[in-house]
C-alpha cells in the first residue's frame, strides 16, 4: 500500500476580510490638536506682546484659553515687565495637548493595524 507524502490537515475557516483603513479618525484628532495648539500659541503671544484684556478679541481669548491652561497655572512663576508676561501655562499646554493628540492617533493606528499571521 503506498504512503501518501503529503499530510491532510484540516482547512480552516475563511477569515473575514479587512476594510481599507480610514484615516480620517487621525485626520480628525490632528485638526483638533492644531487647533488647540494654534490657540494656545495664540495667547502666548498675546500675553507676551502685552495685548489689552480690555480688546473684546484678547478677552475672548484669554477667556476661552483659560479651561486649557487651567491645569498647568502655577506650574511655573509667570514673569512679566510693564504689560508683558511670559506664561509658561501656555507653552506646557501646547507640550501636553499635541503628546495627548500623538497617543491618541498612536492608539488609533494599531487598533487598525493589520495583525500579522502566527506560523
């Protein structure tokens, strides 16, 4: 009786197939980073310029600034001379927000990452 060379092993079931990425998900959360970071660099050189809190633009700003900043006032003096004041709030706000936005599209890409086959 001869011997078959080859082992006959059991098919397995067809994997469902992946849908093309989609980046928009990153898309979307850079757009937001920038924006916030825009602002935030925004009102550091305002403050750093010495705009008028009396402006109604500044006053939006500075206003609509402060829940970003909030976290990180105090960190660090903020030193200043006449109407200039160097906030450091500002600068670590962009620091924190663009590494939150850079974790977040991390966590984004390798949930949608291919997995590769095991042997």
């Amino acid at each position: 009786m001869p011997v078959d060379e080859y082992e006959a092993r059991p098919v397995s079931p067809a994997r469902p197939a992946l849908a093309p990425y989609d980046p928009r998900a990153e898309r979307i959360v850079w757009l937001i980073t920038a924006v916030i970071d825009v602002i935030l660099a925004m009102r550091f050189i305002f403050m750093l310029l010495g705009a008028s809190p009396q402006a109604a633009f500044t006053a939006l700003l500075y206003g609509g600034t402060l829940p970003l900043v909030a976290p990180f006032l105090g960190m660090w003096p903020a030193a200043g001379h006449g109407g200039s004041v160097f906030d450091p709030a500002s600068l670590t706000g962009i620091v924190v927000y663009t590494l939150i936005g850079w974790v977040i599209v991390a966590a984004i890409r390798i949930r949608h990452s291919r997995r590769q086959p095991s042997p």
